[in-house]
C-alpha cells in the first residue's frame, strides 16, 4: 500500500497471483547468457566510445579538448538502446548523428 502512489501495481508492490503472472514474463530477461549478451553490448559500444574520445583528444595538438559529454552519452545510449531493441547500429557514437 505504501509503495502503490510511486510504483502503480508494479511487480513489487502486485498482489500474489498478479505477481505470479508478471514474474513470469520478466524472467526471461535475466537468464544467464542474456544478461551477459547484454553487458558484453555495453562493454563494445562503451569501448567505441573511448576510442572515439581518444582519437578526438590526441587528434587535438594542443593537449586540451572541450567535449560536450552530455551529447557523447546521448550518442552512446542511442547505440546501445538501437543494438539492444532494433538490433540496428546507429552508429552515432563515431559518426556525427542528425538524431543526437
């Protein structure tokens, strides 16, 4: 009853046989080799990340680069959510993305 005004009927605060139902339907997603499918994905799209940034910083010549981090995480949650979902490569964190 506490948690229902912030968490609606969610699986927590669901009644048992509403619980049941919904366990159900998540479980899959925290098999074993899914979750690790999933964090060797963000392991890949967060190495491009720091090979873009490394690039960009020794591309500089002046030992100092100004980046703009909130666009750079944008980009690589587009890639990740774009993998993960659509299975498509957006790319966005190497190339310049009209979306981002």
């Amino acid at each position: 009853e506490i948690l229902e005004p912030i968490m609606g009927k969610g699986l927590i605060p669901a009644d048992p046989k509403t619980w049941k139902v919904r366990r159900r339907a998540i479980v899959p997603g925290f098999h074993k080799r899914w979750l690790n499918r999933m964090v060797t994905l963000f392991a890949d799209c967060a190495d491009r990340l720091v090979d873009d940034l490394e690039r960009k910083s020794s591309s500089s010549g002046m030992g100092v680069t100004v980046c703009d981090m909130e666009e750079r995480f944008c980009s690589v949650t587009l890639d990740i959510i774009g993998k993960a979902v659509f299975n498509f490569d957006f790319g966005s964190t190497t190339t310049e993305s009209p979306i981002v």
